[in-house]
C-alpha cells in the first residue's frame, strides 16, 4: 500500500467514500504482490553506439551523452524538430551542416 500524507499531516483515507462520478478519488492505493515470480528474461546488450562525426559532437555532446541520443529512435522529422527544439535553447548548428547532422542522427538513431 501506499498512503500520502500532505504538508499539514493530513493523511488518505484507507477505505474510499463512494464517488458516484470518480471525481478526486482519493483513498490508499493497493498493490497486490505474488510470491514465485519467474525471473525475467536477459535484457538484451544495447548496440555500440557509433563513433559521432566532429558535427554532430560540436552540437550535441556538450549537454547530451551519446547514450541519450542514442536512445531515441526516433525519425528525421522528429530529429528535425528536435534539433530546432535545442538551437531555440543555444545549441549551435551551422545551417551548412543542418543536413549532414540529420542524415547521422536517422541513419544511426532512427526507428528500429
């Protein structure tokens, strides 16, 4: 179970009031746990993580490591976006070499 308990020391009810509409259910939230659980499957090794072009280093890896951009699998529109998203914010991305940064990021870093 898990109970809140807020600034004041007001803590949820552990049995809920009926609430016809659902509205501001509060009450304490039940988990139901089983012993006998099968361990999980191996996580699969994550892929090596290309070497970056000087480009995209000088654009991206001052705030970003390379494993979260790696993670993002996303598609060259959305890398599009993002990149306008993070130069709105002051990463520098020469418009010359817009093109080439977006061909690396969805060649390697694309949906799966």
């Amino acid at each position: 179970m898990a109970r809140a308990t807020d600034a004041s020391g007001a803590t949820q009810p552990l049995a809920e009031d009926w609430n016809p509409s659902g509205y501001l259910w509060n009450v304490v939230q039940q988990v139901r746990v089983e012993a006998g659980v099968e361990r999980p499957a191996p996580r699969p090794q994550p892929a090596e993580i290309p070497t970056f072009p000087a480009k995209v280093k000088e654009a991206c890896i001052g705030c970003h490591e390379a494993d979260i951009i790696a993670g993002q699998r996303i598609t060259r529109a959305q890398w599009d976006r993002e990149i306008n998203k993070m130069t709105g914010w002051g990463a520098t991305v020469q418009q010359a070499d817009r093109n080439e940064i977006l061909d690396f990021l969805a060649q390697h870093f694309g949906p799966r």
